[in-house]
C-alpha cells in the first residue's frame, strides 16, 4: 500500500467515484472549480457535487493529488465501503452486518483489488475467499481488521 497517497474524505472519494461513473475525465475532474453548472445526481445517492467543487478550491493540491495519483480514505463505514465499491467499479456488492460477521463481499478483477487496497482507510483487511466463475476475478471478503 502507497504510504504518500494523500487522504481525503468517504464523501469525497464517493463523489469523485460518482462522477468517474459519469463518464468524467480526469482533466474535467481537475477542472470542477472553474466549470459552471454542475449535473444533478439523480441516483439513490442524491449527491451534491458542489461539497466536490469546494474541496477543490479550498484544497487544490490535495484534490488534484487525489485526482491524478488516487487516494486513501481517511475513514471508512461499513456502508460507505459498499457505496465506494457499487461506485468505483459498477457491481453491487455483498454487505454482511451481522455483529461479528461485519463485512462487505465482492468479486473483483486483479486492478481493482489493486486500486480497492490503495483507497481503503486503514483498519480494515481484504481476504480473497474464492475464485469467480469469471476469468481473472475472484471474490472478496473486505471487512475490520480487529473485531
């Protein structure tokens, strides 16, 4: 795991992965604050991008760093994680909340295992618990490192 990336909030990276999910470059990313009207999310998640468009102006470098070279999530929920993983890589995944059993289940490539260890906040662990039908995939067990 990168120790440089630079950490940004759940929200953040959600609406950045959002927006990703959009169709948006990097280079509209890195743009927000200049860039007029902003879309309106008609997702369950009803985000507003706005909260995104001020982060990048009140922490330009950060954000630009997050944009470019990714990001660590300075915290994570149990819920958040499903929203980051249904966002950044476009499956729904498993969410287990039972106490003591808390976790979230996914089948990934090996790039997204890669860009998942990276963002995920420390704390948590990714155990690999079975291989896919799909070539290249294998499913995923994401969940807290100390119960």
């Amino acid at each position: 795991m990168d120790q440089a990336r630079v950490k940004i909030s759940q929200q953040h990276a959600l609406l950045i992965e959002s927006l990703r999910g959009l169709g948006w470059t990097d280079g509209e990313l890195l743009g927000i604050s200049g860039r007029g009207e902003l879309p309106k999310d008609g997702s369950v998640f009803r985000f507003d991008y706005e909260e995104l468009r001020e982060f990048a102006v009140r922490e330009p470098e950060a954000y630009a760093s997050a944009v470019r070279e990714g990001y660590r999530i300075k915290f994570n929920t149990l819920g958040g994680l499903r929203s980051w993983l249904y966002l950044a890589f476009g499956e729904e995944p498993h969410i287990d909340r039972r106490p003591g059993l808390e976790g979230v289940s996914a089948i990934l490539t090996g790039a997204q295992l890669a860009k998942l260890r990276n963002a995920l906040a420390y704390g948590w662990q990714v155990l690999e618990v079975g291989e896919s039908l799909a070539e290249g995939r294998a499913t995923y067990r994401i969940e807290p490192a100390a119960r």
